[in-house]
C-alpha cells in the first residue's frame, strides 16, 4: 500500500513539473514573439523577456535593443 502511495506521489509530482514547465516555455516564447513586434525598453513583453526568458531570448532582446540604440 505504502509503495503504491509513493509511486503515484512520484507520478503526480513529476507531471505537476512537466506540465508547469511546457506552460512556462510556452508563455515565454508568445511573450518573446509580442517584444519582437514592438521592441522598446519600454514595451513590457521586453521587459519581462529579459526578466524570465531563456539565455538565448534574453541575447536577442539584448542585441536588438543594443542595435536600435545605436
């Protein structure tokens, strides 16, 4: 009984990860896609790229914005 309890606790664990983790990836690339359409240090989808976004949006965020200040 107990053994059966701790395999589902591991199952329901390891799917409460995964899916909280592709709802994450999936909010930073549609928030990745809104910054580059309007890319401002102002614009917020930006700011919050450069907050949560992965190592490569943030360079991008970063280049483009370096760019444009130039």
């Amino acid at each position: 009984m107990l053994k059966n309890f701790v395999i589902w606790s591991g199952f329901y664990a390891l799917t409460g990860i995964v899916f909280t983790s592709v709802i994450t990836e999936s909010l930073n690339k549609s928030t990745f896609a809104d910054c580059k359409l309007n890319i401002s240090r102002d614009n917020k989808a930006c700011q919050q790229v450069l907050k949560t976004g992965s190592d490569y949006q943030q360079k991008q965020v970063l280049t483009i914005l370096a760019i444009n200040d130039i």
